[in-house]
C-alpha cells in the first residue's frame, strides 16, 4: 500500500515519490504487527523499509510472538492471572499466520 506523497507535507526522504501509509493504517493492524512494528521504530529503522517484499517490520515477529510466550505464564504482581493469560493466548493467537 502506497500513497503520493503531499507536495505540502515534506516527506522524510524527499527523493521519493510514494511513501507507505505505514502510520495510517497502524490502528488496523494485529497487536503483534503493532508490537513488531514498535520494536522495528525503537531499532532506529525507518517507517518504510522493505525487505523481501514486503515491510521489514514482519522480522520483528518472531521475536515479539518469542516474548509474549515467554510472558504468557508470569503475569505481573497484583494483576488478574487468568486474565493476563488470556489476554496473551489472544494476541497469539491473533497473530497466527502473521
């Protein structure tokens, strides 16, 4: 998915003339695209990277379904386990077929 970038609005790389609606279409996304997609920005990589076809983010993957797993069964102090481990087993299995 690709938008024109707005002559009005400068784009981060202004050698380009498409941008991906990365941003925009956030909210959309499953919470381990959010979760990757997070992780991939705080890595200091550019919202519109492409690897392999597709948005680079998608290799943050394996590593955020390796950390909710990882989670799943030790929920914080004071919180709800069984709430906590159903809140994680969804976003897992949000996430199959990412």
């Amino acid at each position: 998915m690709v938008a024109p970038v707005d002559a009005n609005r400068p784009n981060r790389l202004p050698e380009k003339r498409y941008a991906l609606r990365c941003r925009e279409v956030h909210h959309a996304m499953k919470t381990i695209e959010r979760a990757a997609d997070r992780l991939f920005l705080d890595d200091g990589h550019a919202e519109n990277i492409t690897f392999e076809g597709g948005s680079m983010w998608r290799s943050y993957v394996p590593q955020v379904r390796a950390l909710f797993d990882s989670v799943r069964a030790t929920a914080p102090t004071g919180t709800d386990v069984e709430g906590w481990r159903m809140m994680i087993e969804a976003a897992l299995a949000e996430g199959d077929g990412i």
